[in-house]
C-alpha cells in the first residue's frame, strides 16, 4: 500500500491552475480507489480551491466530493475562513517533515 500526500499549491486565478487543482483530484481519486493511504492538502493559495470546490455549481463539485473525506487540512496560516479542517503543525503549515518520516511521498500541484 503507498502512502501518499498531495499537496495543492494552485492559485484558482488561471486556466493552469485549474488543470492541476484536477490533476491533484484525479490522483487523489486513483490512490483512494486503489485502497492506498493518501491525503490532500491545500497550502499556500491552494485553500481557495476549497471554498471554490464547495460551489454545487462547479465543474469539479462531484470529483471534490469523490475525494473529500481524504482532505487532511488546509494550511493554518493560509486558509483563514475555508471551512475545512486546519493544519498548523509547523509555523501555521503542514510539517511536511512529519509527513516524510510517517513514509508518506509528497506530490505537489
């Protein structure tokens, strides 16, 4: 079983950044289907996507929903008032480090 973390970084201000808020959900998707042990976590601009993705208008609504009971947290110092669990082991972020030394592999998007 893989241990993994996926880490969105991803502003919700372009094109771009919405191709790899669905690619982060996409592997978010294929772990959790595949039975591994994988966490999401929003930092840095990522929580937006979290305020975003709770829309029921949004295209990416039923895939965020798919993987939402994998979202470890979103960044203490980042996320202000998304509405999702906060993360603030390290200096208001995720300690990544902690993630590492539990086996986890970090992907970022």
């Amino acid at each position: 079983m893989s241990k993994v973390a996926i880490v969105v970084l991803a502003d919700t201000e372009t094109h771009e950044a919405l191709g790899r808020v669905v690619n982060a959900l996409e592997a978010v998707k294929e772990f959790k289907d595949g039975h591994d042990d994988v966490r999401l976590i929003f930092d840095g601009a990522g929580p937006k996507w979290v305020v975003e993705l709770e829309k029921p208008d949004h295209k990416l609504h039923g895939l965020y929903n798919a993987v939402k009971d994998r979202i470890a947290g979103a960044c203490e110092f980042c996320a202000g008032a998304c509405g999702v669990k906060l993360a603030g082991e390290f200096e208001g972020h995720p300690s990544f480090k902690k993630l590492v030394a539990q086996g986890y592999q970090i992907m970022t998007f």
